[in-house]
C-alpha cells in the first residue's frame, strides 16, 4: 500500500511505501494528514496520506528538465515500443550511436527486442519503421504520475 506525502502546504509531493511513512511518523518529519479508520500500526493510525511538518522548496521540479536516463525513457512512453505498440523493454536511439546519435531525450524511443534488433543500425526512415510517436523532453510532473 502506498502512501501520499503532501508538503506543508498541503501540495502534493509523491508516494511512499507504508513502512516509509511509518519511519517518518517515528521521526517526526510528518504528521498523519489522513488514516484508514480503525487501524493502527503501533501507536500510530494507519496513514494513507501525510503531511510534512515543514515546507519543502520544489521549483526544481517544475522548472528544470530532469536527465537522461534509460528508465525514464520507458516511463515516458508508458512502456510501449514506438513501432508496434508492444511491451517495451529496451531504447533506440532514432539517429544511431554508430553514427552520432547522443543519449537525448528527442534522440531515444522505447521499443521492443525485436523491432530495436530490425531497425538495427538505421534511421527509422531507412528501416522503414515510422514511430509512433516523436520522442519529447519530458517535465517533472509527467514522469512522476505514472
């Protein structure tokens, strides 16, 4: 069961595992905001959102754009290979590494084993293997509501 951690000013942050939370009642970072009735882990009512005690500055996250990273990748897709719409597990680089391509944002698409091995090391217009979508820089905000 995950919990939501909300910032003392009642915005939301993001979510927690039950056991996390729970340390942060022990240490009194956060306070229960909101508890499943009637249950209680120890002292403490089961939370299913909690509040910091105090306020934590997140312009960062809505300001700058997060890094690269293989996983984000996925998550920005939602897990689906840019070419056939199945379950993606790996990235292709749109402009191969063997010819320049960087590890970018608008240069890397989740795909599937079989469509990365096809396309190989051509451009998608080469391969024949129109994506699905364009590969986007992604906010803060949209990688953490997946």
């Amino acid at each position: 069961m995950d919990v939501l951690v909300i910032n003392a000013d009642l915005g939301p942050l993001h979510r927690v595992s039950l056991r996390h939370a729970v340390r942060m009642l022990v240490r009194q970072v956060a306070e229960v905001h909101e508890a499943r009735p009637d249950s209680l882990i120890g002292v403490y009512p089961v939370p299913t959102v909690v509040r910091l005690v105090r306020y934590v500055v997140t312009r960062w996250r809505y300001t700058s754009v997060p890094g690269w990273s293989r996983q984000g990748v996925l998550i920005r897709d939602g897990r689906r290979c840019a070419y056939c719409g199945g379950h993606a597990t790996t990235v292709d680089h749109v402009l191969p590494r063997s010819r320049g391509g960087r590890n970018t944002w608008t240069n890397t698409i989740a795909a599937c084993d079989g469509c990365n091995q096809r396309k190989g090391d051509r451009t998608p217009a080469e391969a024949g293997m129109i994506p699905r979508h364009e590969p986007t820089t992604p906010s803060w905000a949209s990688l953490t509501q997946r």
